[in-house]
C-alpha cells in the first residue's frame, strides 16, 4: 500500500481517465474545495488535453502543440495527485481500492470512472501497420500528423464526424482524400439526410471523393504495411488509411470488477453505478436520457463535461440530476455544423433559411415539439436552438422557419 | 516571448508569457486561469472563453470573422464592444502586454 495514507479527514476521490471527463471531475471538485487527496489515474503519458483538435488543427499545422486543460502546476496547487501512463488494472470493492500498472494500490472511498471509448477497428486486420490510423490519442494524431507529410493520398474508411474532420483536413493540405461509407449516406448516425446532403456536395465541390454505399471487404497486407482494400470487389492501392468507423466505450475494467455494463457502464442520472461507492461519466456510460428515460450513451464533449459536473454534485452530497440538452459540433474545412438536442427518426423535419445558401438549419419536431436543431454555418441558430431547448419553450414550425426572425427572438 | 495580462474578475491582475501563434485561451489554460472555459477546444464553438479586450490594444487585433461575431451574441456575461473570444486572437510581438478582462461568468 503505497499511497494509501490519505490524511483521516480526507475521504480520497480515485478518478481514472485522461479526457475531458476526467479533467471536468477534477475541475469541479477544485471549485468545491474538495481538491485535496485526490488521485487522478491516467493511462496516457499526457495530462488531460483537449481532443476536438486533433482532427482538425493539430493536423494541419505542424507546430501546434497539444492544448492541456491544465498544467502541471494547477494540479500539484490543488493537491492532486497524478499517475501518469499508469493505467488501472484492477477494481477491489471490497477492500475499495484501484490497483494501477505499476503496482500502486490507491484506496477510495469514491471512485470515479472516465475511461471513454475506444476507435474501432476493422475486425480480420492486423494490429501495428505502418500505415493505418485509429485516431483517438495525441500519440495516434502526432502519427498520423508525420504520416500525412510523406504520403501521398489518404482513405478514410467511415462517413462519419471524425472520418469526414481528417479527410477535409488532409484536403487542406493538398492531399488527395478518398472517403468510403458503407451505408447509403454520410453521418446515418448523427445528422438528418438534409444536412448529410449538404455536407457530401460540399465535399464533392471541393475535389474530395466521397463514395457511399460501398463494400469495404478483403484486404492485402505487405510486410508491415496494408497495401490494398477491396471496395466493391476492387482492389485498390492504399498510402495512408484512417479508420472512422465508430467508437466502443471502454468499459472492461469496470466488467471485471462486477459492476452492470451494457453498451457501457450503466449509470443512474446521478451517476452512480450499480456499487454506489463508484461513479462513470462521460462517453463510457449508459445513461437514462432525461425526457424519455430510454438508455443512451453519447460520444461528446458537452456529455464528458456536464456528466462530470453532476457527478461532482454527487461527490460533494448535493446531488444535481444529469438533464442537460445534448449538444455537438463537427468542423469540415468550411463546413461548420452544430447540432442541438437528440434528432428521432419519428421527427418531422423543417427547413430554416440562414444568411447565405451555405447556412441553413434543420429544425425536427416530435409529436409537435422542437426535439432538436442541426445548424449548418449559423451559429447564431444553433446557439439560440440551446436555449429553447434548455427552457422547453417550444415555437411552432412556421414560427421558427421564418428567417426574416432571428430564432433568438423566440428564446 | 510576448506577455498577456489578465484581469482577473476579482480584480488582481495575472501576467502570464506565451509564444508567438498562440492563442490568447490556449496561454490563459496553460496558465490554469479558470475564470477561462473553453470548452470546444478554440474552434469559436462555445463562446466559453470571452474576454474584453483593454480598448487601447483593440485596433491592434485582426478583425472578428462571421462566425466569431455570431457566437459573440451567445456569451453568458454581457456583450461589450470589445468583447472577443480568445481563442481567436492569436500572440505576436506586436500584441505584447495587451490586457484582457475575464467576465464574471462563461456558462
């Protein structure tokens, strides 16, 4: 028991995860005093940084660096202890203790979960090619940053937000960019058929070839390098491929230590697992969505970060429950999309002119209810569709639609 | 290496050294200047990282793009004339010493 001598008055929060959850936990408890003790667990090398970078700017510019939340020394002042590339192996409920790669035993009286999700692969193809990227990490983006100087034409296997982030990135850099979606359209799983609509013509416009539709099946790997992919039956020279075909959540350690998962550590709306001694927040949980109470888990910033503030209510025994509207963004060169509340396929869809014919919104109603706004260059929409969202008030279709109104006139 | 000076909403002052191309929000949370959210990351997302500008360093700033004045109608604490987001102001030598006010709130 190393680290196990906590002061008496101290009841140690053990917090386990780099990302935005995790740096949002410790944020939170700073602001609430409760700074002292506790001990944040990471499995990277890096303290908590910001990830939404990683596929845009930080690939397109050699010198940029990564973006800490913090530094070293806001969390030494604060009295957290950090555990750099030192991953947790293993949960003891009972003795309430975190077990970490090194060998450390951190005890807990608290435990919070924040282990996010994992990109995922394409199953049958080897682990370590030279020239294949999951991007997930500052280590797989300073990867694919050096790989995108020397090759010559990048494929993105996956239409989605971070497969369409890094082709319009490496397009910015003068690579030619190839984006292969399985389904029938862009972003199935994100944003209506409207918007993916104008998202695949802008592309197209600006010279990326984006095919959707496709069957991405054997491949054909050389030394430590894929060579080629078959797309419809056609085997094709690979560069450089990205893989952006959705994400896992991170929930092993978790699984192993007895608490419920199911597409994600199953958390209530204060985010308490099935030990009530253990919290998750963050893309790694499955949470009961506040309207419906149907179970959702969310891969985003707005969740890891408003999650890890209800959590810290919890900690601080002044429980808040987790309601916030859900809210995203995705930027595409250009293209600059901002969805507001959870789209439904039951969703009557309208249309809202913006200033320009590349700025539109798309407003969806449920049982005559705005359910959800998806802005395409209008921030100003996207923002004022938040606070309508968050304040219920709902405003009828025509009402809404009018653009000669500015949308935040009805907040 | 240019210098930002932060007023911070408790009224001490916070002078803190970055490098050139860096963004005003990225030396603020290098810094651990809380009063400083930035929740998108600098992508002029969230209008979370306001500041107002000390007017005499104003006209030394590039121009707010579309996007950035759209998200300036959104801040939390009030919209001044010379509100910006900091993520978008990026250092160089000629910015050295500029001054910039935290508000109150972000969220």
């Amino acid at each position: 028991m190393s680290e196990a001598d906590f002061g008496a008055d101290t009841a140690p929060i053990v917090i386990v995860g780099g990302g935005h959850a995790a740096a949002q936990v410790c944020a939170g408890l700073v602001t609430a005093g409760r700074g002292a003790g506790v001990h944040l667990v990471c499995e990277e090398p890096e303290l908590p940084y910001q990830r939404p970078p990683l596929s845009k700017a930080f690939l397109k510019q050699p010198q940029e660096a990564l973006q800490h939340h913090r530094p070293e020394s806001w969390f030494a002042d604060a009295g957290i202890t950090v555990h750099l590339a030192d991953p947790a192996v293993a949960i003891d409920r009972v003795e309430r203790s975190v077990r970490l790669q090194s060998g450390k035993h951190l005890c807990y009286d608290r435990l919070v979960l924040a282990t996010g999700a994992r990109g995922r692969r394409l199953s049958h193809l080897p682990d370590g090619l030279q020239n294949v990227v999951v991007l997930r990490s500052a280590a797989d983006a300073v990867r694919l940053r050096e790989l995108l100087a020397h090759e010559g034409h990048l494929t993105v296997v996956g239409g989605g937000f971070i497969g369409l982030e890094v082709a319009a990135s490496a397009l910015a850099l003068g690579r030619t960019v190839d984006v292969l979606e399985s389904a029938p359209r862009l972003l199935m799983r994100s944003v209506s058929p409207e918007v993916a609509d104008h998202v695949l013509q802008t592309h197209r416009a600006n010279g990326m070839v984006v095919r959707v539709g496709v069957a991405v099946g054997g491949f054909r790997i050389g030394a430590d390098r894929l060579e080629t992919l078959t797309v419809d039956g056609v085997e094709t020279p690979v560069d450089l491929l990205v893989l952006g075909i959705g994400a896992v959540p991170e929930h092993a350690l978790a699984s192993a230590a007895g608490l419920q998962c199911d597409n994600g550590i199953v958390v209530d709306e204060f985010m308490q697992t099935s030990d009530p001694a253990v919290l998750a927040i963050g893309d790694c949980t499955n949470f009961p969505e506040p309207t419906t109470g149907h179970r959702l888990r969310l891969e985003s910033v707005q969740n890891a970060n408003d999650q890890a503030k209800a959590a810290v209510a919890t900690l601080c025994a002044a429980p808040q429950p987790y309601r916030a509207v859900p809210w995203f963004w995705s930027e595409q060169g250009s293209l600059r999309l901002q969805m507001a509340g959870l789209g439904s396929h039951d969703a009557t869809r309208f249309r809202r002119k913006g200033s320009s014919d590349a700025s539109f919104s798309v407003l969806h109603y449920v049982a005559g209810r705005l359910a959800s706004v998806e802005s395409v260059n209008a921030p100003l929409d996207h923002m004022a569709a938040r606070k309508l969202l968050e304040t219920g008030r709902n405003v009828a279709p025509e009402i809404a639609c009018e653009s000669s109104v500015p949308l935040k006139a009805h907040v | 290496m240019p210098d930002v000076v932060f007023q911070l909403p408790d009224g001490r002052e916070q002078r803190v050294s970055g490098q050139p191309g860096e963004s005003v929000m990225q030396i603020a949370t290098a810094a651990g200047i809380t009063g400083i959210v930035a929740e998108c990351g600098g992508s002029a997302m969230c209008a979370t990282c306001h500041v107002y500008v000390d007017p005499q360093w104003l006209g030394r700033l590039s121009p707010p793009l579309a996007n950035e004045l759209e998200m300036l109608e959104c801040t939390a604490a009030e919209r001044l004339p010379n509100s910006r987001l900091s993520c978008q102001i990026k250092l160089s030598d000629v910015l050295d010493g500029i001054a910039v006010r935290i508000p109150d709130r972000q969220q």
